[in-house]
C-alpha cells in the first residue's frame, strides 16, 4: 500500500497566550498544499523502516512513522510490517511533513488491517505523535487552536490560485522562536479573516513568529519581500519558520522556488 503524505502551511498564526504547562495557546489555518512525501506500508516477516531522499535526523525509533506503528501495535494485534518512506517535505521547517508521515502511517495501519477505527478515533492516536498530526487525518483547510490540537474545518478554498514556496535552510530551533514573541489576543480572528476577500490578507494576516525571527535572520525576512515584488497577494513564513510562501494568481517561475497549483 503506498499514499503520499502531503505538507500545510499557516495562513496565519497568532500566540494567543502561554499555558500553565509551558506551551503556548495559538489560533492558525491550517491549509493542505500539494507538496509530497512517498510511503509505503506492507506487511513483512519482521518489523524494518527505510528512508530515502532527504536525510532524516535523530534515531529511526524517534521517527514519527514507527512511533505511529508501535501506538497501534499496543492496542492492536498486528503483524510486522516493513515502511519505506522517500522524504522530499523539508524537516524543522513549518511544514508538517514529519507529522503528516505519522498521521498518514496510521491511516494506512487501519486500513491495511480493517481495523475499523474512525477518523475522530484516528486524531486521538495521532495527538499522541504531536500538536500538528490530528490535522492531517482528515487533512482539509482548518482552524487549530490551543497547542494546536482543536481543529475546527472551515470553508476555505483556494482552488486556482497558485502557490510559490521555499525554504532557505535556515534552521531556526522552537526556542528561537518562542523566545521574542510576546503572547497577545487578536483583535481579530484569523478565522474571520481569511474568510475575507484574499486581497485585504496583506493588512490582516500575521505570523506572529515573524517579529522574533526575521530580526535573527534578515534572509528569511527578504524572502518574503521578493515574494510581493514577484506579485504575491498575500506572502508569510509558515508556522516557526524558515520556509516562506507567496499565494499568486498566476504560476510563477523562479529557479529556486517550487510552484503548485492550489486544490
């Protein structure tokens, strides 16, 4: 069985306060983009995970599609099953690749052995990989609140409109980021205002990250203005950072950055 693991952006992103458990209450859209990781689950005699492409940091046992498999080998008697995953999604870098791998692996794990779990019982294994990995079960435009775990599906579609993308390999660590940010309520919505005409997003939407990293890194920051100077409508960082994205009407061609048509 082989899908293909999709990354997000933030249409917005607003530290809305600092929880007493150390994490921090945000309001974001979560958007799908068509850019693609390949995995592949079959079973097998014996447990192995394979990785290709992009080098994957830290530990095979920390990877978020074994993790996603012993979660389930705990609750399920499943046989062994062999994962080969070729990551093209950019790690560390506000995409939610990592998480849409794990997400995606349990997908496959329930529908590979029937085991009958719902999409709402899927979200709660998958909020034990992480914050971001409930979104990518049922993998539509979404408010996420709290940790980012409340996800409420909203209305949004950016059907023909094109999206230019990249990540300038600038690692910027969760510390970083949260370090300069000062936590405060919006005075608006960014569910309110992405149901705006796409046109007032420049004025409204704001990553709230940008404050503290674009001071850090001036790069990240002059990506983002070449993006308007190009054409963009509406142009951020996603999530922590460091990839920065441009929203176009029409696609556009640039060396270095990936182009989508959006769905």
């Amino acid at each position: 069985m082989i899908t293909f693991p999709n990354a997000k952006i933030n249409l917005g992103l607003n530290i809305v306060s600092k929880r007493d458990d150390g994490y921090h209450n945000i309001e974001s859209c979560f958007y799908p983009i068509p850019w693609r990781d390949s995995l592949e689950v079959m079973e097998a005699a014996s447990f192995a995970f394979h990785s290709y492409g992009l080098k994957i940091p830290g530990d095979t046992s920390s990877n978020l599609c074994v993790k996603a498999y012993d979660l389930l080998k705990t609750d399920f008697d499943i046989p062994p099953v062999e994962i080969h995953l070729l990551k093209n999604i950019p790690m560390g870098a506000g995409l939610g690749g990592g998480s849409a791998d794990g997400a995606f692996t349990l997908k496959m794990l329930n529908d590979l052995f029937s085991l009958g779990l719902s999409d709402s019982m899927l979200e709660a294994y998958a909020l034990q990989l992480g914050s971001d990995c409930p979104f990518f079960i049922r993998n539509q435009p979404t408010i996420a609140t709290d940790r980012g775990e409340q996800l409420e599906p909203i209305d949004l579609d950016l059907s023909g409109y094109y999206l230019a993308i990249h990540n300038p390999g600038i690692h910027v660590s969760t510390k970083e980021a949260y370090s300069g940010v000062k936590p405060k309520e919006s005075e608006i919505s960014v569910s309110e205002i992405v149901q705006r005409p796409i046109e007032q997003w420049k004025e409204l939407l704001r990553n709230d990250f940008e404050a503290s990293i674009f001071p850090n890194h001036p790069e990240i920051e002059q990506l983002k203005k070449e993006m308007y100077e190009a054409g963009a409508i509406y142009a951020s960082m996603t999530g922590s950072g460091s990839t920065v994205f441009g929203v176009f009407e029409d696609e556009i061609a640039h060396t270095e950055w990936k182009s989508f048509e959006l769905h």
